[in-house]
C-alpha cells in the first residue's frame, strides 16, 4: 500500500457528562480505512480505538486512582486485534531511542519513539519507520503520515498510543512532568 497522510483532531470533553466517560476524543478519516476515533475514557480506564476498517485495539491501566491518559509500566494492558502485547519502557535512559515505548507483539518489535520536537513515530525493528505523528504544541490537531511500509495493525497501534501517556520519551519532557506534578499533587490546602 502507498503512503498517506491525515489529521487527527483533539476534542476535550466540556460538558459534565461527557467529562464523567471520557477524557479525550481524538477523531480523523484514515484514507482507505475510513473514519477512526480514539477515545480515552475515566471509567473505565481505557484508550479504544474505534474503526471499522481497522483491528480492534485497546490499552488499559488498573490504577483508578490516576487521572488523564494511560500510564505505561509492566501492569499496562495493549491490545491489537485481539492479540495482547508486551509493552516496556525505559525511563532511565538518557537518549532518545533508549526512552522509547517497547512493544512486543506477537512476532513484531516495535518501539514508539519521539523522533524530533512535536514529532513521535512508531517503528519497526525490522521493518523501519511506520508512522510519524506530528503534534505542534498548542495544536488542537495530530497530522499523522503513514508510511508504505504500514499496515493495517500497525496504524491501529500507533493510533491507540495516543491514549498513553507520553510524557516520558524525552528527558526534558520527564523532568518537566515530574516538576509539574510534584506542584500539583491534588492536595489543597485548607
């Protein structure tokens, strides 16, 4: 299949019964494959992918406790087509590449990188680059590019990533979160 290019556009939920299920909308056409929607939902916690002319996929956390989007670590839940995946990550790393989301799924070893500023990908060990999501900051829009070498699954996974929390894959976007969340730990005052 030849490549493609779309957009992805972010609706946060306004109103109070739409904030109660979801957290965040992401809502595009996928050239051939039609209209997608990625929802990441508060109860329960679950990203979803919702297209018809792709796999089914899904990623999943247990902590309730936590707000926003899907945490990664060894109790994240993925799942593409009805297959489970193992997912890693290492924090720790200092490069780029070291700090990428692991994923293991069936016989395929991806890795869901951050490629440049405001730009991830999703990559192949074998395979390559498979699709680039581009994100400037203050946009309300996610133009995603995927590649020949793409298919079906694969754009499925990339797309349900969005519901993950991302934060980590650079060093300056970690300590950044880490600052963030140590000034805003839930806890008033009274």
């Amino acid at each position: 299949m030849s490549g493609f290019t779309f957009e992805l556009v972010r609706r946060t939920p306004t109103r109070p019964a739409e904030m109660r299920v979801a957290h965040l909308v992401l809502t595009g056409t996928a050239g051939p494959y039609g209209e997608v929607t990625v929802t990441v939902g508060t109860v329960p916690r679950v990203a979803a992918l919702d297209a018809p002319g792709l796999p089914e996929a899904s990623v999943s956390h247990p902590d309730a406790q936590r707000q926003g989007l899907i945490a990664v670590d060894e109790h994240t839940r993925l799942s593409v087509g009805g297959v489970s995946a193992v997912v890693s990550q290492n924090r720790r790393s200092l490069g780029k590449k070291g700090r990428g989301i692991g994923i293991r799924l069936e016989d395929r070893d991806y890795t869901y990188v951050s490629a440049a500023v405001a730009e991830e990908e999703l990559r192949d060990r074998e395979r390559g680059p498979l699709v680039r999501l581009n994100s400037p900051f203050a946009s309300s829009k996610v133009t995603v590019a995927v590649l020949p070498a793409a298919d079906a699954s694969d754009l499925a996974l990339a797309l349900v990533l969005q519901g993950v929390d991302r934060t980590g894959l650079t060093l300056t976007q970690s300590a950044v979160s880490g600052v963030l969340s140590f000034l805003n730990n839930g806890k008033a005052d009274v």
